[in-house]
C-alpha cells in the first residue's frame, strides 16, 4: 500500500503544480457501482480530470435524507481507479473513515466544510493520518471563520501530512445573494496571502447550488490564481440521491472547461517594468491616504473633546446623513461604485464613534479613580 500512496503522491504533485486547471470532477455521493462506472467513463472521454471524485459518507442537516451507501461505496470507487487508471478521492469525517478508505485504497481525502469546523474531528482524522504520505485536501469551515480554517491546516499539517490543498467553497450567510454559499473571496485570498506556498483550488458547485453560475465561479477563481477546481459531475443528475439542482453532466462539465480562459501567472519584463510603474504611484497615493486619515482621525478627537465638554451625545444621526449623501454624491462625479464609497466611510463612521466613546470611557474612569 505504501508503495501505491507514494506514486499517487508523485502523480499528485506533479500535476497540481504544473498544470492549470487541475480537476476533480464526480457525483456528489455515490448510488452505485453503475453509476459511478457510467460517469468516470463518459466523464475521461470528454474532459482530461486528474481524480475521480464521490462522496461515500454524506452529513445531512436532517437525518431522514440519504446519508451515502457507506463502504460499499469504497469498493465502487476503487473499480473506478483500477479500470480507468486515474486517482480517486472520497470525503472522511472520522478516524474509522480514514480507516477504510484506506483499506480500499483511496488516494487522496478531504476534509469538508462540516467537519473543519470541529477542531475535535479534525484532531481525530490528523491522528490517524500520522505517518502516512497522502494528499489531504480540507474545505473552509461553513461559517465564514478564517482561524478555523487555518487550525484544520495546521493540525493536519503538523500530523506529517505536507501535501495539502485547500478548497474554497463558499460560506453559510443571513445575506441575500444568487448563491447557495456566500464566495466572500476576500477569506481565500487572505489565506493565500499568509500562506503564498499553500496550493488552492474552488469548489463551484458548492458555491453556485445551481449550475448557471458554475462557469463564472470557476472562471473567477483561476483568474485569483487558485490551482484548480472540483466539481460535481453525474452522468444523469435529475436522478441524484443528494444535491441533484448543482450537478452537471460530463458534456456541460466538457463544455464549462472549454469556455475557461487560462490566463498567465508569469509576465514578461516588458509588462513588469510597466507595471512597477504604475504600483509605484499607487503606494504613493497610499501614502497620501495614510495622511489624510491620520489627520481626520485628529480631528475626530478634537470634536469627540469638544462633545465631552457640552455634554453632546456622541451619535448625530442628522449630520452622518449628511456626510454620506454628500460623498456618496461626489463619488458619482468621480465614476467611483458608491458601494465601495459607502462602505468605507461606514467603516470611518464606525471608528469615529469608537473613538469618541473611548473618549467618554477615559473621562469615567479619570472621575471614579
């Protein structure tokens, strides 16, 4: 067994860092031996993937909904492996999941989003991983927590597991959007920004809960420099067990890839000199900024005092009105989106109310001490 993990292993590395898109693509759970063997087969004539996927174990929110068929699922996506020749990977929740995946020698897990968000289950898979060299990939937790996150990273990674892919795919939230989960791509890529060597890939069906906007999402992703996608694939999606609305068939998985454009990750010096250019005057402006909000941020103070001494409340509804309508106004001059203008300003709002209560919150104690 040690011998088939290293290559898969091998076949894993060299292929996730060298080619883009890297795909998994499968059904969302496996029904049968049929099916799964009709999918992987239509699936490698259509589009080059690099594993098969299926989930064996499903955790429901409800317990009366299918739950997977179990480990009989195992020995269907081992036949998978070992007629098409191509690596598999199934979803483990626990140390006994880890178990028998590898007993029917799976190549690669994941982690998903329910179970990244228990640092007590993630604990239990890491022990059981111990001493083994096996691609593990670990989903964001479902609720927009980039420590969690991080930590199922972290645990995984100090059980001796070094290969170690993270998949976006999208955050429980009260907003009303298009999506089934919330992108918030900032979360990704502020994982990305602390850990630059840390590879990626998204999850758009996950995201999308509907297939219009798979290609959007997947397209956005790679364009953000994320290694690839998984993807949920069923040779006859109306008659999935689980999450039939979000998969695709091997065709519309074909046609997706064909309409993604792989942009360039290196530039030519030519560009880079123009472009250093450009972010030069950038981080002048920034600086600007920085002084500018130093200085309103004085001022703030000042009047957060001044309040103080009247005995003025520290909120003036009518007069952050103002101020808002106004820049929100002058940004439309500007051809600025008043959505990023409103949100700044919200943001300065808040922290000049911080201020002028922390004023007030000194003055208290300075009294009672």
């Amino acid at each position: 067994m040690k011998i088939i993990l290293l290559f898969c292993s091998m076949v894993f590395e060299k292929v996730l860092k060298n080619i883009r898109p890297f795909i998994i693509a499968g059904p969302c759970s496996a029904e049968s031996e049929e099916q799964l063997i009709s999918t992987a087969k239509e699936l490698l004539q259509r589009v080059n993937i690099h594993a098969f996927r299926a989930g064996i174990w499903k955790p429901r929110t409800r317990p009366n909904s299918f739950e997977g068929v179990g480990e009989i699922g195992l020995n269907w996506l081992k036949q998978v492996k070992e007629v098409f020749h191509i690596p598999v990977i199934t979803e483990v929740a626990n140390s006994k999941h880890v178990e028998l995946a590898l007993k029917y020698n799976m190549d690669w897990f994941w982690i998903g989003a329910r179970t990244t968000v228990n640092p007590f289950s993630v604990q239990e898979i890491a022990d059981s991983l111990k001493g083994l060299d096996i691609p593990i990939f670990i989903k964001n937790p479902i609720n927009p927590d980039l420590d969690l996150w991080i930590g199922a990273i972290e645990r995984i990674y100090n059980a001796g597991i070094k290969k170690i892919v993270a998949i976006h795919r999208g955050f429980s939230s009260s907003n009303k959007h298009d999506y089934r989960n919330d992108p918030m791509w900032s979360i990704p890529i502020e994982l990305k920004r602390l850990y630059p060597d840390l590879e990626m890939i998204c999850d758009p069906s996950h995201i999308a809960g509907k297939p219009n906007l798979l290609l959007s999402i997947a397209q956005k992703a790679l364009d953000l420099e994320m290694n690839g996608i998984m993807i949920e694939v069923h040779y006859n999606p109306q008659q999935a067990l689980s999450d039939a609305k979000q998969q695709i068939t091997p065709p519309e998985l074909q046609s997706l890839v064909q309409q993604l454009i792989i942009r360039k990750l290196i530039i030519d010096d030519e560009l880079e000199q123009q472009l250093q250019a450009k972010r030069k005057r950038i981080d002048e402006l920034d600086s600007i900024l920085l002084e500018i909000l130093s200085e309103r941020m004085k001022i703030i103070h000042e009047i957060g005092w001044m309040k103080k001494d009247k005995d003025m409340t520290v909120l003036q509804l009518h007069r952050w009105g103002e101020v808002l309508k106004d820049r929100l106004s002058e940004a439309e001059k500007l051809h600025l989106n008043p959505e990023l203008v409103k949100k700044i300003y919200e943001f300065i709002h808040s922290e000049s109310i911080q201020i002028q209560i922390q004023i007030l919150n000194e003055l208290e104690t300075l009294k009672n001490s």
